[in-house]
C-alpha cells in the first residue's frame, strides 16, 4: 500500500460510511463535515481572494432588476497563430523595402509578382552586385590615395617655400634641392589627375540604381546571415506539403513572411492577453455603482461564525447574509435598491436577526441584535479568468448586450488588420442569479467548444464592393450563412505610410488572380493584400461569432453545441438547418435594431407582438419549415413568405427591416433576447389600450 493509500485509509476513519468529498471526488469527509479538509481550505482560500479583488462575488448582488445576471464567454482561437501558420499571413518585408534611391512613382511599381519574376535572374544580380561592390572598394582605395597625395602635395610645397627661401643654404646645394620638390609635385599631379579621371568613370556607374536583381540581392544581404536564412526557410516551406509550393513562390513566402520564433509567438499571447485584460477592466465602468447594506451584529458581545446564513431581515425578509471572516459584519448578497438601504439604516437598528446555516440548515447561536447598519458600495460584476485566449465574467443581464457590442468596437480597433484571420468571438449565458454555477460554467465550456468547431474551416464569402477611405477600405461581404456585412480595414501605418505588411486576405476564386501583383502564395491558398480586391473575389474568412443561451434548466446547457454537418446551433423553432445562430460578432448591433423597429411600429403592444410572433411561429411548424429545404418545400416557402409580408404591413407598418430579420430568423431571437430573456418594455406611442382593432383581423390566403 503506497502512502496516499495509507493518507486516505486514516482520514476514512473518521468518516461515516467511507463517504467521499463531493467536490473533489477523492479525499474522505472527516467526521460530519460536508467537505474534506483540503477543499473547505480551497474555498475559505478562494473566498478571500474574490473578496479582496473588484467586483462582487455574489451573483444575487450581480443580478438585474429581473434577478437574472448574464455569464460573458470570450475565447480568442489562436490555434493557428501559435504553431506559425497565420504568423506567415504577416510579413517582415515588402517589395516596397528593397527599392532604395528610385522616385515614388517608380517604387509603387514594384510587388510580389515582378519580385517573382526575378528569382531567375538571382545570379545576375549576384554578380552585378559584387561588381558593385568592387568598383566602391576601388573607388574608397583611390579616395584615400588621393587624400595622402594631396597631404603630401601640401608638405613638398612648405618644403620647397622653406629651401627657398634660407639664405645659409650653399645655392647649388638649393637649387638642386628645389628641382627635387619641383620633379615630386609634378609626380604628384600627375597621379591626381590619373586618380580624377579614374573616379570621373566610376562614380557615374555608382550612381546609376542596380538593376531589379541586384536591387533583391543587395535586399537579402543587408543583415549579416539574412540570404542563408531566407534560403533555408524557402527550402524548409517547399518540402512541406501543406503548402505545396513552388522554388519562386517558397522564396517569396520565405523573404516575407514573419518567423515564428518564440518572441514572436510571446508577442502574440501578450498583445491578446492585454487585449483581453483591459476588456475586463473596463467592466468596472460599464456597470453601474450599487449600495448594499452592512450590519453589525452582536449576542452577549460575541459576533457570529463566518459564513453563509439565511436569515428574516426586517424590512427584506427572508434574505441570504454572508458573515465576513474579517470585521464578523453580515453584509446582503442580492441586489438592492438606494432607498432600501437607507430604510435598513433608519428602521433596522435594534431589531434581532436569527441565522440559519446555508449549508446544514442549523440554526446559529442565539438571536443576534443589528447594533448598527451600514452602507457599501460596489460594483456588479466579477471577472472569474482572464488569460491570452479567455475572458470569462459575470455581469447583469440588463448590460450584457451593451457589453458584447463594446468587445466587438474593441476588437476592430485594436486587431482590425487581422480581423478574418484572428477569430473573437462572444457568447453571453443568461440564467436566474441563483442557478447551479456548475452547469453555467459547463454551458461555457460548451460554447467555446462550438465556436473552436466553428474555427476549423474558413467561411467562404463573397465580395460586393470595397470603397477607399483616408486610412483604409470599406469591404462589403455577402455569405448564403450570414448575408450581407461591412468591415473597415486600415491599410495605413503610425506615420501615415501605405501598410503593405498586414492587411491581406485569402482569396480562393477571383478574376485575374494570378496577374494581381501584391498578392503571394501562403497558408491555405493565395493572399492578397486589400489594395487589390476587386468585387467578385471569394474570400475565406475566420471571422467573429456571437452567441446567446438562456438556461431555464440544467439540461439546456446541451443545446450549447452546434452540428458539425451545418455549423449552426439547433434553435427550438428554426430547427438546425435554418437556425440563424452563432450570429456574426458584426451582427450584434442589427439585434438591437430589429428590436427598435418593433417597439417603433405603430400600435405596437405586448399584445400585438406575442400575436403576430404565435402566428409566424404556428405556420412555419404547420408547413414543417424547420426540414431541410427541397423542390417539395418551394410552394410552403412561398405561402410564408405572403404570410410575413402580410403580417408586418399588418402589425410592424410595413418595416423592411423587420420582414428580413423574420426571414432569416433574427426576428425570433431577438423577441425571445429582449422580451422574454431581458425582459425590456415595449413602449407604444400610437396605441391606447393593449390591442387594436387591427390585431383582431385574420390573415387568410
């Protein structure tokens, strides 16, 4: 019997029928406790922690009006990123680098292609740039010749004035010496004027630029070791058949690309990690500062154990407290309103509270007297981890959606020259304050699994129209999945240069592909920088998800996943093959807008709205829409069709905004998000009382 087995065999003395701890599901209970002794430890470590942080760790404090609070799920997949893969989308380089000394209008006509083109031609540019090289080591040798010729012109010439004129020199012996200076400063001139013409012939040929060739190599040979690393690199690509490339285009991905190195790969997971950091932080400011009520507590001048209890506040009721193991104060964990608290600080004093253990339901030492009561302040949400590649926290349901369109403003500024490339993505579970955490973070876990699902193929779209701006291009992308979405794209660097080293994008079919200069051959395909879209192209994209589940009960957690065959998560109405979730992350804000053109419409009502939605919802199950679509189906989808145009020119004023989201099946969520989930009023402006003489009519065909 090994130690631990001896460890458990001891502790299992004590303990009743050999149960075992429920939360790890490995040590014994001791005695009657309902943990063992190491996980009651974890928690009363755990507890502290939380405690002392930001936030709150008490999802009855988190909750909203409506007691329902909302589980913010961020996986960042950098699957791709951290093995390399996508770091070869970015480049060191451009074409543009490697042209020195020509005009601007001559360097933007250098790019991948005509690069290309010269890899043939490498060992003429060898050549011409040894050349060069020799003609400026010749041209240094003859500068520093003709530097000592003219120090030593200048010497022969203070001599000879010196010889000239000292009288005690005998005059032959003067004369002689002066024909000695004089025949050396005729040498010297001589050699100058040899050296002059000499650089007259060669500075011109420096002058001139090298050719494209030479241009490349002098490139490649700027950094010591530079030619042989990229050389290696493009031998190392061609062998691996992923990329299935050929000698040129090996070169091209080799010279460009960034290489992964682990500083570059710890760049990666810092700049995320920040990423998701300040996200988290700014939670603080995006909820609202509540009050929550402190009492002191007292019994024959003892106060209360730590922990958990269940107690009949005056004024509240039976209400959950939790005793802080610092100060022995109780302080409330729900949700309060101002002028609740300030009614527990004017009438609570002086009132005896009994407390009931949460865990055992045992009652707690004697009544305790509420000495004094005290306000808090805090802030309603807790973040739970933030890493490189997850952010989870808590946060009221009435913010989350407010919260999710923040991500995706935050994501486009910070990682808009990779968005396609770096998924994002959002999901928010609701559920009541009080349900099974366990579960919630099981329905996360679920979430972010389907969203990594999603992230192993590319979504194929095609695009409609890209407009320039000042620091960028406008894109216009349409999917049969998703429809129609724009993105920005800056294509412009810190010092207002053109940025040819990020924003390229895998483009699989396209008119005059190959021919498109600023484009090369790389992971998974052809990319191409945005500069040189053109509408038509069809484009792979790994782009932004968003995604909502509302937990009624513990088994929903399962419909978290989405199918494999269709990568859509199955909705209750639509089915699974017309389901319009994930959303695009993009698409959040159109939500919002469904729901603003419903509460809009004239006459609109509770009413109104759950009729109109209960017939849209009888027909499409009548006609069994929710089935794959097929020749047999064309009639019923025409007859739904009528149906929904019928219905909004009867109860939504004829909103082509509401039409299109009941097609596509937003309109369904969004009633079920705002309505039923958030709980948002519908606010009427035309309508008096809760129906119309309008909703009564029926719709018939």
């Amino acid at each position: 019997m090994n130690s631990f087995d001896l460890v458990v065999r001891r502790l299992g003395e004590g303990s009743p029928g050999g149960e075992v701890c429920p939360v790890c599901q490995r040590r014994p209970l001791v005695g009657e406790r309902d943990l063992c002794v190491w996980c009651e430890q974890r928690r009363r470590d755990g507890i502290e922690h939380r405690l002392a942080g930001e936030g709150t760790v008490w999802t009855g404090e988190i909750a909203d009006e409506t007691g329902r609070v909302a589980l913010l799920v961020i996986p960042l997949d950098l699957k791709g990123w951290l093995d390399g893969t996508m770091l070869h989308t970015l480049f060191i380089t451009s074409p543009q680098d490697m042209v020195r000394g020509q005009k601007a209008e001559e360097v933007l006509t250098w790019d991948w292609a005509s690069l290309r083109d010269l890899f043939p031609h490498l060992d003429e540019g060898q050549a011409e740039v040894e050349q060069r090289k020799g003609m400026k080591r010749t041209v240094r040798e003859k500068r520093q010749q003709q530097k000592r010729l003219l120090e030593e012109q200048e010497r022969v010439q203070d001599h000879r004035q010196h010889i000239a004129g000292d009288e005690r020199i005998p005059q032959e012996r003067q004369a002689m010496l002066l024909q000695q200076d004089d025949n050396r400063l005729a040498e010297i001139r001589r050699d100058l004027g040899a050296m002059a013409s000499d650089l007259a012939g060669l500075e011109p040929i420096l002058a001139r630029p090298l050719s494209p060739a030479g241009m490349l190599v002098r490139h490649l040979q700027s950094k010591a070791g530079q030619e042989e690393r990229v050389q290696a690199l493009a031998d190392d690509l061609q062998k691996q058949t992923r990329y299935d490339l050929a000698p040129e285009d090996a070169f091209l991905l080799a010279l460009a690309r960034k290489n992964p190195s682990a500083s570059r790969l710890l760049r990666v997971w810092q700049t995320t990690e920040e990423l998701l950091k300040e996200q988290a932080e700014g939670l603080r400011m995006a909820v609202e500062e509540r009050q929550r009520a402190v009492f002191t507590l007292e019994s024959k001048g003892s106060k209360p154990p730590p922990g958990l209890y269940t107690a009949d506040v005056p004024l509240l009721g039976r209400t959950d407290l939790f005793v802080r193991p610092d100060d022995g104060k109780g302080q409330t964990v729900v949700w309060l309103m101002e002028k609740q608290v300030e009614r527990l600080r004017r009438e609570a004093l002086g009132r005896e509270v009994r407390l009931v253990a949460r865990e055992t339901g045992q009652a707690v030492g004697q009544s305790y007297t509420i000495a004094a009561v005290a306000s808090e302040a805090y802030r309603p949400f807790q973040v739970i981890t933030v890493g490189p590649n997850l952010l989870l926290a808590m946060l009221p349901a009435n913010r989350a959606m407010e919260v999710a369109e923040g991500m995706q403003h935050a994501y486009t500024e910070e990682l808009s020259k990779v968005q396609g490339r770096l998924p994002f993505h959002v999901g928010l579970v609701f559920m009541d304050a009080h349900y099974p955490m366990f579960a919630a973070l099981d329905t996360a876990r679920r979430l972010a699994e389907t969203f990594d699902a999603l992230d192993d193929e590319p979504l194929e779209a095609t695009l409609e129209m890209a407009g320039e701006t000042d620091d960028g291009y406008d894109l216009t992308m349409r999917s049969d999945r998703f429809g129609a979405w724009t993105w920005h794209v800056p294509a412009v660097r810190g010092d207002e240069a053109v940025d040819w080293y990020h924003p390229y994008f895998l483009v699989r079919e396209g008119e005059g592909l190959e021919e498109r200069g600023m484009s090369l051959i790389g992971p998974e395909g052809r990319w191409v920088h945005v500069s040189q879209l053109r509408p038509g192209d069809r484009v792979a994209l790994w782009p932004n998800f968003f995604d909502f589940l509302f937990l009624d009960t513990v088994s929903r957690r399962f419909e978290a996943q989405a199918v494999p065959e269709s990568n859509r998560r199955p909705h209750a109405l639509l089915g699974r093959h017309h389901s319009s979730r994930p959303y695009l992350l993009d698409g959040v804000a159109r939500l919002r807008e469904v729901w603003e053109a419903i509460r809009a419409a004239p006459g609109m009502s509770e009413t109104r709205l759950e009729g109109a939605t209960s017939l849209l919802a009888q027909k499409w199950q009548a006609w069994q829409l929710a089935n794959a679509d097929s020749p047999e189906r064309r009639a019923d989808w025409e007859s739904y069709r009528w149906l929904v145009k019928e219905v909004v020119a009867r109860d939504f004023g004829g909103s082509a905004t509401i039409e299109e989201s009941i097609l596509d099946g937003a309109f369904f969520d969004t009633v079920e998000l705002y309505r039923h989930i958030l709980k948002e009023p519908i606010e009427s402006r035309d309508c008096k009382t809760a129906g119309s003489s309008g909703q009564d009519q029926e719709v018939k065909k």
